[in-house]
C-alpha cells in the first residue's frame, strides 16, 4: 500500500515494482499466442473425448450457445439438439459460443427418445443429469467408454419418458437452498467432471 507521505519518485519505484512483478511472476496471465489455441481444422482433426452432450428442450439459445463453448473446451465429440431447442445459425448462440458452433459437430433430432435411439444404436451409455431417485451422485460416476448425458429444459428438466430410456441418471450434488442450477452451469460441471479423468 502506496503511503500518503511518500515522495513521488517512492510512489513511482512501488509503481515499477509492482508491473516487474506482475510480470515476471509465476502467476503472470498468458498471452493468447501462449494458450495454444487450435485452428478449426486442427480442432476438427483431434482426438475427442467420447462424451456427447444431449440438450432437450433447451428455452434459451445463449444457453445452448454456453454449452457449445464448454464443449469446445474439453474437446467433447459432439452435442446433439433436440425438441426445440435452438439451433445453428442463430444469432443468441453465436454471442455466447463466440465460435465453438463452428468447431463443435452437432445434430439435431425431433426428440430426446430420438437422440436415445440413435445413441444406444452407437453403443453409448445415456445418462439423465436430474434430480431423481436413484441417482448416482456426480462424484461416485465412474463409467468407462462411450457416455452420453442428457440436459433438460430451464424449467422442467428432462422429460420423465426421457429418462425412462437412459441408462441411469446422475445428479449433482447440491448443499444450498436452490437446490438448482443453470443448465449452462450444469453442463459446465458434469462435462469438467466426466473430462477430467481422461486428461493425460
């Protein structure tokens, strides 16, 4: 903290001081040049993660939008938009996935039991994340191999006939008083969770 009665060449040494700090410490921030982003050719050439993210019935585009940015991030093989959720080209996805809908491959299905099918036809294990009896809390997931999970709507969730095709549900566990979450947050976490043990 900079004393009042500090001279002005003391105010301007602690001034320096700080900046050298700031950055030649190990904390310093990366530059974008140093995050080794991917281009959207070497994005499409890698090696997913062979996680799907299912959204159904999803009101909000930013949201949507929010997801495919996450996807992108932990390099997810694709998301599949049900219902009517919106889908690409949309101006409200676009804001919040500032590019990931362009590196993320994505389909779209008339319903979440559509999606199932096709999933299970694939070999993935599809699992609901809701609130349900039975659940496997997010932390005690431990599942290899092919995953899918499935996302519902702000408001009601995922569809109860859904959730009756999947393979189980998971939950994430919540210690407040909500006891809800943003399905963009939701996402975010479950996503982290189910990516972060594959990272070598």
């Amino acid at each position: 903290m900079v004393n009042s009665e500090w001279s002005d060449n003391q105010r301007i040494l602690v001034s320096i001081n700080q900046i050298l700090l700031a950055y030649f410490c190990s904390m310093r921030k990366l530059s974008m040049e140093e995050l080794g982003r991917k281009s959207v050719e070497e994005f499409k050439e890698s090696p997913k993660t062979p996680v799907i993210a299912v959204l159904e019935n999803v009101r909000s585009a930013y949201n949507v939008g929010s997801v495919f940015r996450t996807a992108d991030a932990f390099l997810i093989e694709a998301i599949y938009i049900t219902g009517y959720t919106a889908k690409p080209p949309h101006k409200e996805i676009k804001k919040t996935a500032l590019g990931a809908e362009e590196t993320v491959a994505w389909q779209h299905f008339r319903s979440g039991n559509d999606a199932v099918q096709a999933l299970k036809q694939d070999g993935y294990k599809v699992f609901a994340v809701e609130q349900v009896e039975n659940s496997i809390s997010l932390e005690k997931f431990d599942l290899a191999g092919k995953i899918a999970v499935i996302f519902g709507n702000e408001v009601t969730g995922v569809e109860q006939s859904t959730i009756a095709m999947c393979d189980g549900t998971i939950e994430i566990p919540q210690l407040g008083m909500k006891h809800s979450l943003n399905i963009a947050t939701a996402a975010g976490v479950v996503l982290w969770e189910l990516v972060r043990t594959k990272i070598v």
